[in-house]
C-alpha cells in the first residue's frame, strides 16, 4: 500500500492541466451497454475508478478497451451475463450506474449493493423509486439488487430525498427512461454538470431528452440507441483542488483544460475569503498564495450550490483564516473524518453534529495522518503543502481513485511529494 511523503513550504508555480471528469465519465461508459454498436469516449482519466467498471463492463460482456491514445472504446459483444458481481462493485460505489442500463437493454439486472462508506451511509432508495415507478419489479437477495421489467413505460416522478437530488440516482433513471416506451419526467432530476454530460452523450446517441440542465427532465423513449464518440467535461473537483493550492502555497500557478463556469459557488465563496482567480478565459485561470485569508461560514448544497466534494479541500485553508469559520455539510452529514487528521496537524475545529467550527490558526505542522475518503486524501495533500516539516500520508490509494498522477502535477509545480510503497502497512490492512 502506498504513501505520500510530503515536504511543505515549497511555493508552486507553473502551468497546471486538468484531467477529464471522473464523475462524468463512469456514467458515460456504463451507458455504452445501451448501445449494440462501438462507442468512443475521449478524455478519460487514468483512474483506478475507471479501469474498476471497464472490469465490471467485462464481465457484463461489454469489450471496453483503452487505446493507445487514450480513448476508451467500448462495443457489446454478449448480453447472456447481466450480473455485476461483489468483488468488483464493492471497491467502487459509482458503479451501480450500470443498473439502469442493464434493466433497460437487458431487461434483467443483479447488481450488488455498494454499502455505505466513511463519509456516511448512501442509499440507493431513489434509483430503487424511479426503476420501480418505469416498471422494474426489484427484489433483495443475498447482498443483491435483482430487477425484472417485461418492458419499461415512461412515466411522471419526483425524485427528491431527504439531501437533496440524487447525482447517481438521477444517471441510472434517465438511462433506463431512454429506452422505455413512452414518456418520463423527472422532476428535482440533478443538474450537476456530469449529469448535464451524460445526457449530451445519450443525445449523441440517438435518446430524445429536453430540459438538460435543469431539475425538469423531460425524455420520449426511443427503440434503439446508435454508438457515438464523445469528449468528457474537465474534472471541476481537481480544478477546484488546485486552485485551493493556489491560494495556499501558489507563487503562480495557471491551470488550464478547466471549465470555470461549472464552479461558480467555489470561486464566489473563495473571493469572499480573498482568493482572486484571474480568468484569462473560461477554461484558464491564474492562481497566487493569500498571505492572510478571511473566515467564512460555508454551506454545502447540490449544484449550483457549494459541492460537497470541495469541503475537506477548503476547510484546509480555513484552517489558517484570520478567524472563526463554520463548515456545514448538508450532503453527507458525517463526511468530516479529516477534521482528526488536520487537527493533528494543529488545526483548532470543533465537529457538532453536521457542523464544523474552525478556528484559524498562524499554521500547519507535518505530522503521521490517514487518508479516509477520496476527497479528504486531497485535503491531507493540501495541508502537507502548507504545512512546516513532513507529512507522512497514509492509504492513499483512494486519492488515485479521483486524481490522476496527482503528485506528479504537484512535483511538477515545484512540489516536493514522494510516492513509496509502505509494504509493512500493506501486511496489516489486509
């Protein structure tokens, strides 16, 4: 198992490209299942994640290859196994995407239910609700999720929960819906921008959808789909982390390949703390350090709302506001396990409930941390950054899930981060 050694002080600058979104991409590939024909899909991160469902794809009889220039081109080739397996779906939540193209193309879907993860349980009560509501009989056996239709019909529904939309959710119902007979709506349908991608994608091959980034779905059903090629947005998240390490340690820092409108809410809250990202256009902007930064009271909340994804990130730099900041998670109520690590580092936060209060301190000091989750593997990055003397960071194969070659864009700023294989830690986790 791997770790990150990580020297702090060292300013960054230089030119910074980001990698195609992970979270657009797994959806898209999922979808090709939909297809009888080939699929090209560009820009895909070299991802843990996404070789995990290329697996899945496999095993689903779909051929899903990368090539040597990158792309990933995916053709069915048998549809007698429709059955996503444990072993694999464990390792990765995002792929119980292919539920909704297996219920749809196949009529027949066993999918192994995910469970739930150290940012908290996440169910897929709504998928179940929309597939039910198309005309899908579901069952639960033995840790699967078993699914029937005769045939889907199009439908009117509302798919709100208790947080909010569902990102996920919303993916495996429009997949279904666009082969259903008929009609669907989807009301408090997620407008994120992956989601907005994904429907483009099923535009392309040949799905009626109107309303795409809106909470109103509207798609008429159509016999067949066609393969199409398709370019995935950039991943906002990683933008969003290196700007956030622009303003922490960036002597100047560009980043290119992004797209700034998909992160209005960030850059809006980051000025408020005195963060300036100069947009030389709408896919580059230029980053600089914030000697002194200002507290700020954050709320996350679905798109176009501050994304739970870039909490950990930004609770680093409050960490060392001139202030008192507040961090409420309205996503995932318990997605604060870094706020023990940063506090080991020296950060002064407090967790009530689904609130954070932070209270900045002068500085960070290098210390012996975990990576819990995807996004605060980020976080530790971020603080070892900025921090005094040396941060070991443990687990960090769930920052490989998210980011591709993170620390070799970071070296490549003028980072100091090691990658070493920690063969004693390995022998335990196990």
């Amino acid at each position: 198992m791997d770790k990150f050694i990580v020297k702090g002080g060292n300013l960054l600058q230089g030119t910074v490209n980001i990698s195609g979104s992970k979270n657009a991409a797994l959806p898209i590939i999922a979808s090709t299942i939909l297809s009888d024909e080939k699929c090209v899909i560009k820009g895909v991160p070299l991802l843990r994640d996404v070789e995990t469902l290329m697996q899945i794809l496999g095993g689903l009889g779909v051929k899903a290859e990368r090539q040597p220039n990158g792309d990933i081109e995916t053709q069915v080739i048998s549809e007698k196994n429709s059955v996503a397996g444990y072993d694999l779906v464990k390792t990765m939540r995002a792929s119980v995407c292919v539920l909704g193209p297996l219920i749809a193309k196949r009529k027949y879907a066993k999918v192994s239910l995910p469970g739930g993860c150290v940012i908290g349980v996440r169910p897929i009560d709504l998928h179940e609700k929309g597939l039910r509501l198309l005309g899908a009989d579901i069952d639960y056996q033995h840790g699967y999720l078993i699914a029937r239709t005769k045939g889907l019909k199009g439908c009117n529904m509302y798919l709100g929960g208790t947080f909010g939309s569902t990102v996920t959710g919303t993916a495996n119902v429009l997949m279904a819906a666009v082969l259903a007979k008929g009609k669907t709506v989807i009301e408090n349908a997620a407008c994120e921008p992956e989601v907005q991608d994904l429907t483009l994608f099923l535009s392309k091959m040949g799905a009626k959808i109107k309303g795409i980034g809106t909470h109103h779905l509207e798609i008429e059903g159509v016999k067949r789909l066609k393969g199409a090629t398709h370019t995935v947005i950039p991943d906002r998240i990683e933008t969003g982390t290196f700007i956030a390490a622009g303003a922490l340690v960036g002597k100047n820092i560009t980043i290119k390949n992004c797209r700034l409108d998909h992160l209005s809410a960030v850059i809006d809250n980051y000025a408020q703390m005195g963060v300036n990202v100069e947009r030389i256009s709408n896919t580059e902007c230029r980053v600089r350090r914030v000697k002194t930064l200002r507290p700020l009271d954050i709320t996350t909340l679905p798109y176009p709302g501050f994304p739970t994804d870039m909490q950990a990130q930004t609770m680093v730099m409050l960490t060392l506001a001139d202030g008192i900041s507040v961090v409420t998670e309205r996503i995932y109520p318990d997605r604060f396990m870094h706020v023990a690590e940063l506090n080991r580092m020296g950060a002064g936060i407090r967790k009530e409930g689904s609130y954070a209060v932070i209270q900045g301190r002068s500085h960070l000091s290098g210390a012996p941390v975990m990576a819990s989750d995807l996004r605060a593997s980020a976080a530790m990055v971020l603080a070892g950054l900025v921090a005094t003397g040396t941060t070991e960071i443990q687990r960090v194969y769930h920052i490989d899930r998210g980011y591709e070659k993170i620390e070799a864009k970071l070296n490549a700023l003028g980072a100091d981060i090691q990658r070493v294989s920690d063969k004693v830690q390995s022998i335990t986790d196990e």
